[in-house]
C-alpha cells in the first residue's frame, strides 16, 4: 500500500528530507542538555564583547572543556564552518548547538546567544546620546576594547594550536598573514579560496 498509494508527505521531497531527518536524529535531544545550552550561550551573549572571534576562547572554555559537548577537532571545524559561510563568525553557536542537541539545539543556542544582545540595545536605545557621553561609560568602553583585543589574540591561540600541525599547514598560515599585512587590497575571501584549493592539493596529490 505504501509503495502503490504513498502519502502526500513522502512524495513532496521536501517533507521527505524533513522524515528522513527526523528519523536520523534530527529532534534526538534531552531536555537537560538544551537546558544548558541556554544557560551557557545566554551568558556567551550578554558577557562577551567585541567580534565574533572574540567569542571563540568562552566558547571554546565551555562547550570542550566544562561540558564536553564537543572535541578539540570538532570544535576547530565549527569554528571554520562558520568562517567559511554568509553572515558573522558568532553564527558558530547555532552549529554547535545543532552537533549537540540536532535542530532544537541550535535554535536555543542561537537565540540563547542574540537575544541578550537585542534587549540591551531596546532597553539602552532612548538613552544613548546620553550616556554617550558619561566619563564613567567611556572609560567602560576603553577597558572592554583593550580586553577584545586579548579576546582576539586568544582566539587566535585556541585556533591555531589545533589547526596548525605540520609544516604545510604553518606555511600557509604564515603566507596567508604575509598576504594581510603586505597586500592592503587583498580580501579574506581569496586568501580563503587559495588556502583551501592549497589544502586540497597538498591532500590528494
């Protein structure tokens, strides 16, 4: 009968790879791990300033070291999944709350992470001409810059100590930084791509 007279869900192809996801895991989660993950990507958003970089050490902190959720290598590869696709770094939390806890994961990872950030600025919008200009916000202000650039700099560390682990690999970063500091009109994107087609060539051949 299935085979003869199948039901509408399964011959659209889009509701298909939605049964095929949920058969696969795709909404496998356990109501205390999410609960975590939005304890812990709620505080990754209303704590941590700067880049999206600047959020990679807490992460890192938390979803390998304190929780487990993820291993050095599989996290060094959300990081770079994020990298590599449209939109900011900081959309890392979603993939990670998706290898954690599927779809549902990474929709409390997510929202978890941005929905601080859009509160304070709601709330702080009327008063930001004013406080703008208080001695006491700037100096705040000066204090959170220079720690984004440690921020920064440990992102770096967290990366590179996992993503650096050969000659040809420390050769490419190190090209890749040339390329930054020497050619001010070179875009990231290429670097990106030539980095990524070195990779594969150094792999297969």
């Amino acid at each position: 009968m299935m085979v003869k007279a199948p039901p509408k869900w399964i011959r659209k192809p889009s509701l298909l790879s939605a049964g095929l996801m949920v058969g696969s895991g795709f909404w496998n989660y356990d109501g205390n791990t999410l609960q975590d993950i939005g304890w812990f990507f709620a505080k990754a958003g209303a704590f941590v300033f700067g880049s999206g970089l600047a959020i990679v050490p807490f992460l890192h902190g938390g979803v390998v070291k304190e929780f487990g959720w993820l291993t050095e290598h599989q996290f060094v590869d959300s990081v770079a999944v994020a990298m590599i696709t449209p939109g900011p770094v900081v959309i890392t939390v979603g993939f990670i709350g998706y290898l954690v806890a599927g779809f549902p994961g990474a929709c409390v990872a997510a929202l978890s992470t941005f929905l601080p950030c859009y509160i304070f600025t709601v709330v702080l919008a009327p008063s930001f001409k004013k406080i703008a200009k208080n001695v006491s916000i700037k100096a705040f202000v000066e204090g959170i810059t220079a720690a984004v650039i440690g921020a920064l700099v440990g992102s770096v560390i967290v990366i590179g100590l996992r993503s650096i682990n050969d000659i040809w690999t420390a050769l490419i970063a190190i090209t890749a930084l040339g390329a930054l500091v020497y050619i001010k009109k070179l875009q990231e994107p290429y670097i990106i791509g030539v980095a990524a087609v070195i990779g594969l060539l150094i792999k297969f051949i």
